[in-house]
C-alpha cells in the first residue's frame, strides 16, 4: 500500500484512473508534481470489446489501455492505487481526501476524472450483447454498422436527434421505445417519417442471439423482428456524489446529467477542484477525454506555480 509523508501534502490527488484520470497523472508527474491517482476500477466503457479511434493504438480493449496508460504514468512518477474516496473536505490548498479504508490524504488541489454511468435497459438477454453488437456510444460504434438493421431503444424528444445523428452510418433503423410513451413532437416524428424509421412501442420480452451477436427481438406479443445490432439512449448520470457534495456547479446545458461547468483551465466553481472527461461539456469519447485530462493538469501545474516565479 501507498503511504504518505504525513508532512507533505500531495500537489494534487486525481480521483478517477480512466483516460483523463490518467493522462492528468503522467503529464502532473512530468510537471514534477506529487500527484496520486485513486482508482474505483469501475470504467464505463468496461463492457465494450475495444476502445476506437485513439490515436497510435488499434482497437485497445479498455483494460489494456488502462494498464498501458497506468505503466506510462507510474514511470513518470504518479502513484496510483485502487481504491474510493468516500468524501473531499476542505478547500484550495488545504484538501483532505478521505478513503473508504478511513485514510486521509491532503492535496493542494482536487482533479475530478469520476465520469458518467449510463442507464442500461432492464431487457433479458441485453448483457449477453451489450459491449459486442449492443451499444450507447454512436461515436464509438456507429462504423461497426454501416448498413446495418439497427434497434434504436429509446424514447423522448432525444431519441428521435439520435437517430438522425445514426443516419450517418444506416438508413435502416427502428426506433424501440420498450412500452414507453414515445413522447415525441410532431416534428420529431415527421423527421422519423422523413427518413422511414418506424417507431415500435411494444415492450421487449428478451433479446436473441449467439456468440455475443444480436440476432432479433423478440416482443410481448409474440411477434419479433431481426436485427445486426442495437443502441440505446435513456439517460446518464454522474458517476460519484463527490462533486454535488462539493457544491460544484452543474453547465446550464448538461444540467440532467449532471455535467460541471469549468472554465479554460478546467477549474469547476470551486477553488482548487478541476474536473475532466465525461463529466465536463463536450463529446464522451476517450481520446477526447485523454486530451482534457492533459489540459487539466497544465491548468492545475500553473495555478500551483510560485508567486515569485510570475512576473
């Protein structure tokens, strides 16, 4: 275990060891910060088969990535550990960070790389495909159906934008709002007619398919309906309570998911805590998510640099 000089606080504790936890940790350690980096293990991305689209690696799956970008980290000079923090007390340059262990760190600053945690449909047989050729990311998946019958779960205004933004990938879509009220506008629903996206409201009895592929969905009433592969759009929210318990303030337009506002430095509304990734505005991808953990910890490195080095 990881132990702290009782007299030396930590630079910065980086709470979250996904893509922005981590890059924050190396490029913190390269700064020559004392930094340590607390990992939950519970990523988001943990039931998908690959991680796409990140820059010099093909298709790493999400555990590799991570122990790539924690061995690169470690060798800088972060310390990571597996672990929760259970509260953050305190404020600018007098943190104290408490585990679920009882521990207690200090740090001068606070990075919140906790991401988002997604509502995952109540669908026998989903788990068997989510991650393989179920999905809820269509930045990161939509390539793997390029004209593909794809089931779209859902409902509400949003879903209707979803599958307009899944049209560029496939035309052929089926809107499956699993019993719900579709409870979109009419011109939601005359966008859906437009492109001949049927909208399905009987609930789903179960999903079918082998070998971690979708097949067809099967409905209440007995009928069903084949499919190469589906997404599903409900809701998402925070990761962990610490940020609503440090009363960081949520982005006006992100507000339901509960998304901080930060400014450029990616400083929240409260001295001295940083946020990065999923739980700051902008798309939820990982490489994304790599870049502002690095843009996080640039910001957290100048606010910690002297006075009499300013001029």
């Amino acid at each position: 275990m990881l132990e702290q000089d009782s007299n030396t606080p930590y630079d910065v504790i980086v709470v979250g060891g996904g893509p922005a936890g981590l890059s924050a940790g190396l490029w913190l350690a390269r700064y020559r910060r004392r930094v340590r980096v607390i990992d939950a293990n519970d990523p988001r991305n943990m039931p998908t088969w690959a991680v796409h689209g990140y820059l010099g690696l093909e298709d790493p799956a999400p555990t590799e990535l991570r122990r790539i970008a924690r061995e690169q980290a470690t060798r800088a000079g972060a310390e990571i550990e597996a672990g929760c923090v259970e509260r953050i007390e305190g404020a600018k340059d007098d943190f104290r960070v408490t585990l679920s262990d009882d521990r207690v760190l200090s740090a001068r600053r606070v990075l919140l790389c906790t991401g988002l945690k997604d509502i995952i449909p109540e669908i026998p047989g989903l788990d068997e495909f989510y991650g393989s050729s179920i999905w809820h990311c269509p930045d990161c998946d939509g390539p793997s159906v390029v004209d593909k019958c794809v089931g779209v779960i859902g409902w509400g205004e949003g879903i209707a934008k979803f599958c307009m933004y899944l049209l560029t990938w496939t035309e052929h879509l089926t809107v499956l709002t699993h019993s719900q009220p579709h409870g979109m506008s009419p011109e939601a629903l005359a966008a859906l007619a437009n492109w001949k996206i049927p909208v399905r409201q009987e609930a789903i009895e179960r999903l079918e398919g082998e070998d971690g592929c979708l097949r067809r969905a099967v409905f209440h009433d007995g009928s069903h309906q084949e499919f190469d592969a589906m997404f599903f759009h409900i809701a998402c929210g925070p990761g962990s309570t610490l940020a609503a318990d440090l009363k960081c303030e949520t982005d006006v337009d992100n507000m339901m998911e509960g998304v901080l506002q930060v400014d450029s430095e990616f400083e929240t509304t409260v001295p001295g805590v940083y946020a990065a990734g999923d739980i700051v505005p902008g798309s939820r991808l990982a490489i994304r998510a790599a870049s502002e953990g690095v843009r996080a910890a640039l910001g957290i490195h100048k606010s910690l640099i002297p006075p009499e080095r300013r001029f």
